[in-house]
C-alpha cells in the first residue's frame, strides 16, 4: 500500500486559530526604533486604502487603492490616544528612507 503524504491529526489536539484575512491582507502592526524614538508601524493593503492622503516624507499625494504605511508614536509622553489621533499616512518608500 503507498504511503500517505497527508499530516495525521491527533486526538484531542487543538483545532488551529482561523486565518484573520483582514489581518493577512493588510500585516500585522510592529514597532520600528528610530533615531526620535519608537514608532507603531501597520501596512495598509490597497483593499483597504480607502482614501486620499498626503505623505509628510515627500509631500506627495497618496491616491485611494494604493498600498502605503501608518506610523504613529509608541512611546509618547501625551498618552495612546492622543499617538493614535497623530498618525500619517506615508509611502513604504519614504518611510524606509526616513524622510
């Protein structure tokens, strides 16, 4: 008889956690150290570019349906809310150049 290549599932193993597909579409948030500090980082997809921005790096406009980044303090003295309600929007670009 052929071997089967499938994985066997164990008994009273854990069913898997399911896919977060807005999560798997967009990627997951992390904090970036620059030379200002700590920075929370969360790609947005261009599913979910819903908007037009401006990028503070170039000046440039972020059309509607373009994949860009959101960075906003992780370490701000003013507190969460207020590093959240001072977020920008940037191309991936200009924030890895750091401009």
């Amino acid at each position: 008889m052929p071997r089967s290549n499938r994985p066997r599932r164990r008994r009273g193993a854990e069913e898997p956690e399911p896919l977060d597909l807005e999560r798997a579409l967009t990627g997951a948030r992390r904090v970036e150290q620059r030379r200002d500090g700590a920075w929370n980082v969360q790609p947005v997809g261009a599913a979910g570019a819903v908007k037009d921005y401006v990028c503070p790096g170039c000046g440039l406009p972020i059309a509607s349906g373009t994949a860009h980044l959101v960075a906003w303090r992780a370490d701000g003295i003013l507190g969460d809310a207020n590093d959240l309600a001072a977020r920008r929007h940037w191309h991936a670009q200009c924030w890895r150049i750091g401009a």
